[in-house]
C-alpha cells in the first residue's frame, strides 16, 4: 500500500517538488498525475503561463508547503483537480466549479454552438415577432434546464445579449455556484429551483437546451473514480436507461404555453437514435439534427420547428 498523505522533502527548487508530486500521484494510480500536478502547481504558486516556467529553478516557497501538501494529497485521492483549483473554463469563460455542480466538459461547447447556429437561422433578427398582432419585436426567451455551474446559460447570456436566459435546477447548491457564475462573468440569467422544466409551468419559452444527467444508473459504478467518488451524482444518474429525464421533459412539455421552436439536447455514447425517436415522437419539431462532437460520438439531438 503506497502512502496516501502527501509530504514534500525540504529544501527543493519549484521543479523538484513537481517531479517529487507527479511521482506521488503516479503511485496514487490518477489520470493524468504530470499536468495534476503542473496545474496544482501553477494555482498554488499563482503562476501562469511563462512566469510557471521561469519560477522552476526558484526554492519552493517555505509557506506554500501545507496548501501544495493538501492540494497533492487531494488529487492522490481521486479528487478532481478542478475541485481542487475551483476553476474550469469554459467557452473561454471562468467559471467556478465546486463538488454541487458537473464540471463543464468541453464537448458542450458544442451544444452552445449549435443552439446559436440554430437560432440564428430562425430568429435572423436575434429576437421574435411579438405574440400581439402588429407588436414590437420581443426578446427570445430561453430556458436551461438542469443548470448545473451554470456554463450553458451564462455562456448564451454573454453570446446572445439580446435573449432573456432562465435556468432551472432541482439543486440549490447547484443554483448557488451558478448565480456567483453568471454574476462575475456580468451575464444576466434568471435561476429557478425545481425539477427539470417544471419551474416553468405556463409560461413561453422559444428555446430549451439541456445537458441532464444521462448515465444508466447501473453504469456508475464503472466510470473513472474521479467522476463516480466525486462529482454529484444527481448530474450524472439518469434512471434505468439513462434516458429517464428526456422523457420527463417530453412529458412536462404541455406545462408550457406552447412547445419551443428550438431545443438541443446533451446526450452520451448510444443515446442519439433513442433521444431522436423522443422528439419526433414529440411531433412539435419538423427537423431532427444529430450532432458529432470531436470524437465522432453523436453528442448532440436538436429538434427545429418551422411553424411560427
Ligand atoms: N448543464 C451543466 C453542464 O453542461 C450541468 C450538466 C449536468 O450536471 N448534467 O455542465
């Protein structure tokens, strides 16, 4: 059994106590132990970019020690270094992660991108005709759903100025991180509490997009233990099939006013056709796109309509 509590030797340069925590955290078995440790390094240190590397033949700062001790000791643990640094970018945006919210993945810029590809094809103006007969141009109101830290809705709240975004999520631990994000990137999004599309019962929405939680419940227990020992388990559990809040949104679609024109989904490895046959099921979208992500892994369902 290897060590478990990390305690660096005295009197090294920056460079040797990164060698001596990349070798902890190899026998620690972690994804990734060299660039844990270098970003570990770089957040306690406060160092970024050149100034990282210019610092690595200096002595390591004598009161660092215990934060750097703790951070090591941490992502030995399995912890994810973002919970760790409380920080991950996303769509160029920092955003603060804590263990009550998924951290953002970079595949979902993706679904930010398509969703605003999407709008603009059907909102040219980037808002809607007024529902009143001769009214002004109204703006197009969006709703995302299962928030989590918050990445999707601040991020088309910066994009798309112009929108009115709401986010709802059954945590209010989630909703808390998400409302410190949307306020220190300076985007206005509304947050409500509640399960899926419900906080929105009776109102118009023109747009949803979600990335709910989608692992088949029985699947958990194999993922990588950053993932399974630390993110929250109410963003990842999606039921039996994993499927299970698709069809809740699906089902919750007649609290609305009316359908939105526009809605995207988030979805894992194998889900694409299910969550297809979802939305036409649906019959509200006259187009079903299926959108790859990098890896090739169909990633993305949206559903247009092109009835006004
Ligand atoms: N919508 C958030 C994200 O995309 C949270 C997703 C989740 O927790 N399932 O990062």
């Amino acid at each position: 059994m290897h060590e478990t509590t990390f305690v660096m030797k005295p009197k090294q340069t920056i460079r040797e106590a990164f060698i001596e925590a990349s070798s902890f955290l190899t026998e620690c078995a972690v994804t990734e132990p060299q660039r844990s440790a270098q970003l570990l390094l770089a957040h306690v240190l406060g160092l970024e970019g050149a100034a990282y590397y210019m610092a690595l033949p200096d002595p390591f700062p004598e009161e660092r020690k215990s934060l750097w001790e703790q951070a090591i000791t941490r992502r030995g643990a399995g912890e994810p270094v973002q919970y760790i640094t409380r920080e991950q970018e996303f769509y160029g945006i920092p955003f603060e992660v804590t263990p009550a919210v998924l951290i953002p993945r970079p595949e979902t810029e993706l679904l930010v991108e398509a969703m605003l590809m999407q709008a603009k094809r059907l909102w040219p103006e980037g808002a809607a005709p007024s529902r009143s007969e001769g009214g002004a141009l109204r703006p197009l109101e969006c709703a995302d759903i299962g928030t989590g830290s918050g990445a999707i809705a601040v991020t088309l709240a910066l994009q798309a100025p112009r929108w009115h975004v709401r986010a709802s999520d059954i945590s209010d631990g989630a909703l808390q991180v998400a409302a410190r994000n949307a306020a220190a990137n300076g985007a206005q999004v509304a947050f409500l509490e509640g399960n899926l599309l419900e906080p929105f019962a009776g109102e118009w929405l023109d747009i949803i997009v979600s990335n709910p939680p989608y692992i088949p419940a029985a699947d958990i227990a194999g993922l990588q233990r950053e993932v399974r020992d630390h993110e929250p388990r109410t963003a990842l559990d999606g039921g039996t099939d994993g499927l299970g809040p698709y069809r809740i949104m699906m089902e919750q679609l007649p609290l609305l006013k009316a359908p939105p024109r526009l809605i995207g989904f988030e979805l894992g490895q194998g889900q694409a056709q299910d969550v297809a046959e979802l939305l036409r099921a649906a019959g509200h979208w006259d187009e079903i796109i299926i959108v790859p992500d990098l890896a090739g892994i169909e990633r993305h369902v949206l559903g247009v309509s092109n009835r006004l």
